[in-house]
C-alpha cells in the first residue's frame, strides 16, 4: 500500500494487479471519455504512458431483436473494467423495423452478452454500474421478485469479481453476494464542492443552514451531510394510504415534518434518486410553508420521468433555487439547459476507484470523503 494516496504514486505502484481495460457499453461513452483521459494522464506523469484504456466493444443486434457481444481487442489477462448505465433510455436498437428504446433489462442483457464475449480470458472483470439493475425492488413485501439480488448473484456465478456502484437504493443488497467486491460509494465530497462553486454566497453553519432528509429511507446520507458541515438536520416521513395500490405501492397522503424551524434558513435536501419529483417539490412546499430561505435539492440519479415543467414553475415562484445531479446516468439536453441545474462530474472519482483497485490500492480513503469535505470547508473560511 501506498503511503500517500495520489494518481500518480497509484500509478507507479509495483502492485498491479494486471494490465488495464476498459469497456463503455453503449450510453456511458461520455463517461468513460472522461475517465479515460484522467487515467491516461496519471499513467504518463507515472512514467507509464499509454494512448487509451478503452477497449472497443459492441452488442450489434438481427432484426428479430436477437443480439451478441462481441470484443473487438484481445483482453487476456487484463483487468477488466465494463462500464454500464442501466437507466440510459436514450440508447435505441431496431426490432421488425421499429426503433426502441433500451430498458434497464436490455442494458443488463448486453453487459451479460460482454462478459461471454471475453469468454474467461480477463484476469479479472469488474463491472461499475451507477444505478444499480433492479436496485428500486430491493426487498420483498407481498408476492414479488427480488430483481436486484438475482442480478447480483448471476454476474457472481458468470466470474464478476468486483461490483462499483453509486449511492444504492438500499445497500443491503450486496447481502445476497456476500463472498464477492462490492463497493457503495456515495460522492458527498463532489456534490459540496459543485454546490458552493455554483452559490458561493452559502453559509454553511447552524444560523444559516440546514439539512432536511425528504424521508426515513434517505436519513443515514442526509445525517452525513449535517455531521459534516456541523449544521441540524431535521426529516420528513411519507404518511401512506395503506388501504390502497397504486402503481406498485401505497400512494402518500402527505408529509410530515420533524425537527426544528427552518425559518429564513437555506435548506439542502438529498436523495438518491428524482423520478417524477412530486415527492420533493411536495417537500419544497412545505419548507415554503415554513418560511424556509433558498431550496437546494441534490439527486445522484436526476432522472426527471415525468418532464421538467413542474420544476421550471417551482424556480420561477421561487420555490426550488436549485438542483443538482451527478453524470453518472443519462440527461437530457434540455435538463443540461436549465438554470436551475447543477451538474456534479463524478469522473475523477471513478477514475481514481479504477486506478486503486488495478493497483491493489486501498480504496478507504477515496470512499471516505470527510477529510476532503473538512479542507473544503476551511478553504471557504
């Protein structure tokens, strides 16, 4: 193990666990350019120069819909990074003469079809995979599958080693493999840094500020938020009509709050994930309600399913200031367009996961992210 941990004494570590590659599935091409030109960097200030670690692959398809993997570069004996995005609805395919647009189920099928094509002949294959397939259905209520954690335990059985993901719905999904990698990273540090680049008139102290969890589900990352930036931390619960279904769940009947005012303070809310949104522009009323100052929502995965409108009205009334989403999923153009939006680049961090674990590099310090956030902040004083 390295004494310091830097790209570069990473780089020039004599423990590599094998020769580094990479393969962008269809959707997170953006993504990895990024990583890439981050890893190369490192390699060549290491004295390691290399033109590119991306691997070209692809999962062409008949026009039945049948598809295959196929690798187009030799990968034997190399550790094997495949990079995949599940929610990227935005990829298309042609079936019987129709375009259609990829579903997670599709984007999981591909990453199976790139795993036979490298037909055992990686050293080592990981598998970083923001959203985590199936991640929303992650425990079992009434009758119903266990999506998630089948997933998991087919990429065990199909030789992945290491699993990468990104703010998990529910982290305890990894129970359902417990002998394999699997790494929840959740980038507070970059999240912070964005938002105070982006509203450096922000005042992160107990007068000014404060953090509201949107849930029970989402207190744990909201509670490292005010623990950090040493700010109170107040939460809503969800009151559900139990008596009735609707799309899958027991629709909310409103929202509860507890803590302490928030009167003339700027509230930052996070989450894992905005799908229609209604449940956080919900929140922001109720803040408003309460007096609240500015409204700053943050999402790793801001996915907007129900369109931006309700959003673009909340700015315009002043009830939301902002929100902020990583990239490590699909957005749309017109959400990159959006005043209101601040997007968080996740690429160093990856870059850095890959780098450590190519390496035999400990990952606590990239994962813990509190002496970094600590800096920032005395940076700001």
């Amino acid at each position: 193990m390295v004494e310091k941990l830097t790209s570069e004494t990473i780089f020039s570590a004599p423990n590599q666990v094998a020769p580094l590659s990479i393969i962008a599935q269809p959707g997170t091409e953006e993504l990895a350019a990024k990583i890439n030109y981050y890893l190369t960097d490192w390699a060549a200030k290491a004295g390691v120069p290399q033109d590119s670690f991306l691997i070209p692959a692809e999962c062409p398809r008949f026009s039945s819909g049948d598809g295959k993997g196929l690798i187009k570069s030799s990968i034997r004996g190399d550790d094997l990074f495949i990079l995949v995005d599940v929610g990227n609805y935005n990829v298309k395919y042609r079936i019987f003469g129709q375009e259609n647009c990829m579903s997670p189920d599709d984007h999981f099928q591909d990453l199976k079809r790139i795993i036979q094509a490298a037909g055992g002949k990686a050293h080592r294959i990981n598998v970083i995979m923001p959203i985590l397939f199936g991640g929303r259905q992650h425990r079992r209520n009434y009758r119903e599958s266990l999506d998630c954690a089948c997933a998991l335990q087919e990429l065990e059985r199909m030789g992945v080693t290491n699993i990468i993901t990104f703010d998990a719905h529910d982290a305890r999904v990894q129970n359902a493999v417990p002998l394999m990698g699997f790494d929840n990273v959740i980038p507070s540090y970059q999240v912070l840094k964005s938002m105070f680049r982006r509203y450096p008139d922000l005042v992160p102290d107990r007068e000014h500020m404060m953090i509201v969890s949107p849930d029970e589900g989402a207190l744990n990352r909201n509670m490292y938020y005010a623990s950090t930036l040493g700010v109170d931390l107040g939460m809503f619960y969800k009151r559900r009509d139990y008596a009735h279904v609707v799309n899958g769940r027991n629709p909310i009947v409103a929202h509860e709050y507890l803590g302490d005012s928030v009167e003339g303070k700027d509230i930052f809310i996070a989450d894992d994930i905005i799908s229609s949104g209604e449940s956080m522009l919900d929140i922001a009323y109720e803040l408003k309600k309460r007096k609240a100052g500015r409204i700053f929502a943050y999402a790793t995965y801001a996915i907007f399913t129900n369109g931006l409108d309700k959003f673009d009205k909340a700015y315009e009334d002043g009830i939301i200031s902002g929100v902020l989403g990583t990239n490590l999923t699909y957005r749309t153009d017109e959400l990159k367009k959006r005043e209101w939006f601040c997007e968080v680049d996740v690429s160093k961090y990856i870059a850095y996961f890959i780098a450590s674990l190519n390496h035999d590099v400990s990952v606590t310090r990239i994962v813990d992210s509190h002496e970094k956030i600590k800096n920032l902040l005395a940076s700001r004083k």
